[in-house]
C-alpha cells in the first residue's frame, strides 16, 4: 500500500492506494488542489517527495 499525505488549509491529507502510479497520479491531483508538502512512502518506507508536472 502506498500513502500519501499532504496538507490543506483544512489540516493533514493523509490517502492511500494500491499502486505507484495510482499514487503519484493522486498526489499530483492534491498539488493541483493547493496541497502543499504532499509525498508518498511506498510498503518498503521509501519516500517520494517531488510531482511537479513536467513539460511537454
């Protein structure tokens, strides 16, 4: 399971999903919503920190 977890002007985002890309896809979302500090950790603790859209 990966997680994923950010913060809002509500507090703490804190999501999960079964796949990487499922989870980057979402934490991209979060970015787009105004999340700030989002990142995942994936089942081995391994943490993902940087979702910036890339140029096409």
């Amino acid at each position: 399971m990966f997680e994923i977890s950010g913060f809002d002007t509500a507090g703490v985002v804190s999501l999960k999903r079964l796949s990487l890309a499922a989870a980057l896809k979402k934490a991209k979302e979060l970015i787009e919503d105004g999340c700030w500090d989002v990142q995942i950790v994936d089942p081995g603790g391994r943490v993902y920190t940087s979702f910036e859209q890339q140029a096409a």
